[in-house]
C-alpha cells in the first residue's frame, strides 16, 4: 500500500470535484440566473462573491488540484520520465493538466481583478445611495459580460481537463 499515492489521490479528486463542481454550477446555473434577475441578481452575486469563504475555497481548491496532481504526475511517470510522458496515458494526463493549469491562470489573472473590479463599482453605487450613473453601469455591465465569457471558458477548460484525467488510462498510442 502506497499512503502517500491514496492521499495524494484522495486530495486531487475531492479538490478537483469541488473545483469543477462549483465552476459548472456557477456557469450552467447560478450566471443565468443571476443575469434574467436583474438588480436583485447583481445583489445576490455581489453578496456571494464578497464572501471570504468563497473567496478562499475555489482557489484553495485548484491550487490543492493541480499541486496534487503535478505530484501524482510526478509519481506514475517515475520521475517525467520521457518514455512515460510520451505513452498515451501520459500525453493525456499532460494535456488535461495544461487545460486545468489553463483554467487556473485564467481565473487568477484574467477573471478575478475584473470581479474586484466589478465589486468596488457596486460598492460605490451602494455607497452613494443613488441609481448607477450610466458610466458605472455600463462598465459593470461589460465587467459582466466579460465576466461570464471567461467563465464559460475556464468551465470547458475544466471539462477537457476531467474528461482527458478520467480516460487517460485506456487511451493507447
């Protein structure tokens, strides 16, 4: 029994099952619904986004998800070894791990400073008391947009990512 090969696994799936989980339920769910609700939906995101365990859980989840898995990669190919890597097992593992580490980036350095962004717009307009200005609400409005595009992208990033770690082993080159 390997402990360190069920722990790391254990780590990798669960973090990863959130990650994805939450990611796909925010995109096929809670987005649309959040945009057909109007100002009520904006309150609502805003709410939830603002929240520290949310703010926390899903990077904690992905960063957990892709060290975990850079080890087990790590593990199974006996150190990157080339012979490895280059086997079908191994070129699918290492694109559904570039797709996952794809999905993280473009969370953290495309997605997130535009969310904060979109937060301290609407914290200014609750701030002021008043109706959005038509300057604040069209930038929240493209905040918005673009928002829910790069979503959409990090939730496909993260099915490539799942579908390939879920069938690399029967893939046979």
């Amino acid at each position: 029994m390997d402990a360190t090969m069920i722990l790391l696994r254990v780590i990798h799936i669960l973090s990863g099952v959130f990650w994805a989980g939450a990611t796909f339920f925010l995109v096929g769910f809670l987005q649309p619904v959040v945009a057909a609700s109007g100002p009520e939906g904006g309150r609502l995101m805003q709410r939830l986004t603002s929240q520290k365990r949310f703010q926390m859980a899903m990077p904690v989840a992905a960063g957990l998800t892709i060290l975990s898995g850079l080890a087990l990669y790590g593990r199974v190919s006996a150190g990157f070894q080339i012979a490895w890597i280059t086997s079908g097992t191994g070129l699918v593992l290492a694109l559904s791990s570039v797709a996952a580490i794809l999905a993280v980036v473009t969370g953290g350095v495309v997605q997130r400073p535009m969310a904060t962004r979109l937060q301290v717009l609407a914290g200014e307009v609750q701030g002021s008391g008043a109706p959005p200005r038509p300057a604040q609400m069209g930038e929240m409005q493209r905040l918005q947009r673009r928002i829910t595009r790069i979503s959409l992208w990090i939730a496909l990033l993260l099915i490539v990512a799942v579908v390939g770690m879920a069938s690399a082993r029967y893939v046979r080159i």
